[in-house]
C-alpha cells in the first residue's frame, strides 16, 4: 500500500489541530473519512475538567499551497455547496488551516465570513481567506472558537424560550 505526501500533509494538519485541542484540555473528536462529507471532526470545549457541551465542527486544511503568495494568510477555494452544507450546520463551522513547514495554523468562522462577504457583495465566493493573525490555539479555543460555541448554545436556548 502506498502513503501518498498529500496523505502525510492532510494528516499533519489533524496532528496539529488535535494537539493543540488536547494541550487546551478540551476534546477533539475526528470524523472518520469514510463519513467525511465536508467537516472533519468536532471540538468540545472542556472548562476546569468539566465538559461543557459547547462544540464546533472543524473543516482541516494542511498544506504549504493554501498559503498565499504574501505570507499574511491562507486562501483556500470552496464551491457554493460546501458553503451551503456549512451555514446550514446546527453547530458553528470553523476553517483551520495548517502549514506543515511553518508549523502555524490560523482559523476563520465559516458562517461569519459568508455573512461578511454577503454584506460587502462579494458573492459568488469562490474562496476564504483565513489571516494568520487568526492563530490557532489556546487562547482562539477560550476566546473566539469558544464565544462562537457558546453564542450558538445560546440561541438554541433563546429559540426553545420562544416555543
């Protein structure tokens, strides 16, 4: 059996995202590729070692090629059914992006830049941009990754009170 490079670099980005997920104490959850119809695992946010219920689906991205041409970000080309597969999940989509070379992630809310976009009318999108000063870590699990989650619980509970 043969491991393709493009297999070893899609599964540094995976590495990457679990170690980091692991280091912040909280749990990732990989989708096996079998499954994989365009989110590759799932992260709970753990707090104090108590799991909390919170979680966001993550889309990897590992490879030197989804770096642009200036350094500052990663770019990486999408379709219109990926983007409607991920506004329509019930749980936050998140993009990270790894390069292997560098050993550097950053990461991007799939829903909030197609709102962004839409409202500047830049549509179709054809692409995310996802700025390295967007890192992912620890500090992006307890602030931004982790504010997304628990915006979004939030609104279920608000939409359950409004029943």
């Amino acid at each position: 059996m043969k491991w393709k490079k493009t297999q070893q670099t899609a599964n540094a980005g995976v590495v990457f995202v679990e170690s980091v997920v692991n280091a912040h104490g909280s749990i990732y959850r990989p989708v096996h590729q079998e499954t994989d119809v365009g989110i590759d695992g799932y992260i709970e946010l753990v707090n104090v070692e108590k799991a909390t219920g919170r979680i966001v689906a993550v889309q990897i991205k590992s490879g030197d090629s989804y770096f642009s041409s200036g350094d500052r970000e990663f770019v990486v080309s999408v379709d219109q059914r990926h983007l409607d597969y991920w506004e329509s999940y019930m749980v936050p989509v998140v993009l990270i992006c790894y390069s292997p070379t560098r050993d550097i992630g950053a990461w991007r809310s799939v829903r909030d830049y197609i709102q962004h976009e839409e409202f500047h009318s830049r549509i179709p999108i054809t692409q995310i941009r996802v700025p390295l000063y967007h890192p992912f870590n620890s500090e992006a699990l307890n602030e931004g990754i982790g504010g997304l989650a628990h915006a979004r619980a939030d609104e279920r509970i608000l939409l359950k009170c409004a029943e």
